[in-house]
C-alpha cells in the first residue's frame, strides 16, 4: 500500500471540437475547483488560441485522491457537459526525470 502515499502526476490533453469549446469550459469551470479538496493541483494549464486544444498537467498526492476525485458525484454530475463538448481526452501518467 505504499504506492498511495507516493505523488501522482498527469498531463491530460483534450482535444475539441470548435463548437464544443463552451461546453468544454463549463465542464472545467464546475470541476477544476475540486481539486484541492482532494490533494490535486493543476500545475500548468495550456491552451491553443482557438481553444480546441488543451493540455493540462495535474498532481495528486496519491492515487488513491486522484481516484477519489474521478468518484466524485459532483463531478459525475458534470459528465453531460464534457460529453456535450465532444471533446477526445489522453490521460498520461508521468513522472519526473
């Protein structure tokens, strides 16, 4: 059970359709906020300026708060917004080098 107390780190790529770009943010905007509540913390948000393409990179303190927050019904609530958005996710787990 170590592994839970080691940091987790991730870069999320999400690519948009242009007339999903609102519903894409609207989805972030009731989601993002969460973060903090579970040891997560976005550490670089990158955006293109049209804004179909974004790339976070996002930290937990352990897997087990990013499982937590994924769980989260608040952001389960949300879920129709991201699917509105038609927006392809990449989850990457990363590690520092």
């Amino acid at each position: 059970m170590s592994h839970q107390t080691n940091p987790v780190t991730f870069v999320l790529i999400a690519r948009i359709p242009t007339e999903g770009v609102d519903s894409f943010r609207a989805y972030e905007e009731a989601v993002l906020p969460l973060l903090p509540e579970f040891n997560g913390c976005i550490e670089r948000r990158l955006r293109n300026p049209d804004g179909t393409i974004e790339m976070h990179i996002v930290s937990f303190a352990s897997d087990a708060d990013f499982q937590n927050y994924r769980n989260d019904p608040r952001r389960a609530a949300q879920a129709r917004l991201l699917e509105k958005s038609a927006a392809k996710l990449e989850l990457l787990p990363m590690t520092d080098v």
